[in-house]
C-alpha cells in the first residue's frame, strides 16, 4: 500500500488533488487517485518502485521518485504542494 496526505504551505489539507503512481510494477500503466475530503489518498500496489506526481490547479506540480513499496508495508508519502 502506499498513501500519504497533501497539504498546502500553511499546513491545510488539499481535497482534489490528482495524484498519479507510475512504475515498471505496474502492468497497464499509471495509476491515479484523487485525494479526498481529508486531503488523504491510497493506492494498492505490487511491489516496487515507484514515481508518484501531485497535480492540482494553482499549485506547482510535484514529482517525488525512488518510492519504494514492500509486500505487507505500507508505503506513507505526505506532501506540501506550493502555490503554482
């Protein structure tokens, strides 16, 4: 599993956010989410490793690479996205 929660530079969660897993793990291609009420998001994966990008309208998209997903772990990446 890998999850994490986005907020803003003030430390506010960030519902909508579009937040894409991608890796050579993934048969079929990238996987997206969408981050919900509690800014919160979750992807179940195989294991690997994994590039995930967060994009929202008016913040800088970010792109953390090198995450590493283990059988029976969970993975917890939280992010702040700045203003775009």
């Amino acid at each position: 599993t890998l999850s994490g929660i986005v907020r803003d530079a003030q430390g506010g969660v960030l519902p909508g956010v579009t937040v894409t897993a991608s890796g050579p793990a993934l048969i079929g291609g990238p996987r997206s989410a969408v981050t919900g009420e509690a800014g919160g998001y979750s992807f179940q994966l195989p294991p690997g490793t994994y590039a995930v990008s967060y994009e929202l309208a008016g913040f800088a998209p970010l792109k953390r690479e090198g995450i590493a997903v283990q059988v029976a772990r969970t993975a917890r990446v939280d992010v702040e996205l700045g203003v775009g």
